[in-house]
C-alpha cells in the first residue's frame, strides 16, 4: 500500500507538513515502512499547468523502518527527518542528469 504523508500535491516543489494521521496507520499496521520519495514530478507538472512537461523523474526508496513500539510524535519525527534526508540527497546527486 502507497501512502503520501502529505495528503496532497505540492503548491512549490517541496515537501509539506506531514499529516499526523499517518502515524495512526503505521501505529496500527504494525508492519516495517518503506520510505519513498520522488523528485521532479513537480517540475514535470506543476499543479497550476493544465499539461505535464518533460522534466526527468527519480525516486529513491529508503530502508525498512520498523517504527513499533513508538508514539505519534516519534513516528512523525522519524518520517519528517528521513523523508527531508533523502530529499536532499537525490537533489543533491546530479549524477541522473549527466
């Protein structure tokens, strides 16, 4: 199952405040959490264009996380800091590009 912790398209390109409801699912699924993020579908199409563009897409997927035994505030901590980590790091290798 696919879950966007941000509950919505972003309006810049960035990621959004996650929703807490997230860590409910999690807390409930009691099941390892394989964090994804992707990087460029914003540029490819911006959620004020009515047509995409082509623009290179990456995702980058993170090791399991086994998140049980934690509260709401400790999932999300987790989330929010691995999700901006890989973030950075796909956006920070260029090597796709060249």
């Amino acid at each position: 199952m696919n879950i966007y912790p941000e509950a919505q398209r972003t309006s810049d390109g960035n990621i959004g405040p996650l929703q807490r409801g997230v860590a409910l699912i999690i807390r409930r699924a009691r099941v390892p959490v394989i964090p994804a993020v992707i990087c460029g579908s914003y540029d490819a199409w911006p959620i004020h264009r009515p047509w995409f563009r082509t623009f290179p897409i990456r995702v980058k997927y993170g090791p399991p996380l086994d998140l049980a035994g934690l509260d709401a505030d400790q999932i999300m901590a987790i989330l929010d800091r691995t999700l901006h980590t890989m973030v950075a790091d796909l956006r920070n290798n260029r090597r796709f590009f060249q």
